[in-house]
C-alpha cells in the first residue's frame, strides 16, 4: 500500500486540500487501530537452547510463559538457562516486533528504513513533519 494522495503531497512540501488530508489522516488512524486492535489478541513464541526454552509473549511484546524443558535443566547450568531464557525472550519480542512493523506499514502506507542497511534512505518517522514545521516557522 502507498501514501495516500494529500498526505504525499504535504510531506512533499505542497499545499493541498486539508479537508482531504484530514480525512486521508483519520482512514490512517482507522486502519492502525484496527491493527492494533488485531495484534493485541496476538501471541507470539519462539524457542532457545535447541527448544529446551520456549516462551510465549503478547503481540505488544508482554511476556506471558516461559517453559523450561527437562533437558534444558539437565543439561544447562544455572548461568546458561538464564542465558537461554533472555534468548528466548529477546526473539519472540523481537518476532511480535516485526508483527507491529507489518501492522503499521501496511495501515499507512509508508515502509521503515531498513536499519540494516545504514546507506538507504532516511524516512522521516511523521510524514506530515516538514509541511508543519514551514507551517510553524511561517513559511
């Protein structure tokens, strides 16, 4: 999905129809609810130490369970479970965390620079960010 039509033409700089913007603006901020809404319900898991550690986060990344297998308590000491155990951890929030990314580009239309590549393009976080900052400097 694509920037709607006013939103692209005020983060480009040019004047539009705001009655336009404004309702491009609020299906953005209907379509992200419905997202959010949608990922709330969402559980995400994922597992450390061979599958020895799996935990179970929410779609906003809140940790819900944590299980820790027989041979993972056999086989792993006491500083390698708790290494597993954050493993674990740090993955599914990571995974519930690229669910949100998808929810948000998909709901308003704009993509998140690729923070693995530290040449691509820079995008603004608030597409409407230069139209009002000339808005407040008077320009």
């Amino acid at each position: 999905m694509e920037r709607t039509g006013q939103i692209t033409a005020f983060a480009a700089g040019a004047e539009g129809d705001v009655a336009g913007l404004l309702r491009e603006v609020g299906e953005q901020v209907d379509r992200l609810t419905a997202a959010l809404r949608g990922l709330s319900g969402r559980e995400v898991e994922a597992d450390a130490a061979d599958g020895g550690i799996r935990v179970r986060v929410s779609g906003s990344g809140r940790l819900l369970a944590v299980t820790v297998g027989a041979r993972a308590m056999r086989d792993l000491d006491h500083e390698e479970l708790g290494r597993a155990v954050v493993e674990a951890i740090r993955r599914a929030r990571e995974a519930a965390g690229a669910e949100l990314a998808e929810a948000v580009a998909e709901a308003t239309g704009t993509r998140p620079p690729d923070l693995a590549d530290p040449d691509g393009p820079v995008v603004p976080a608030d597409p409407l960010a230069p139209a009002v900052d000339a808005l407040l400097r008077g320009a």
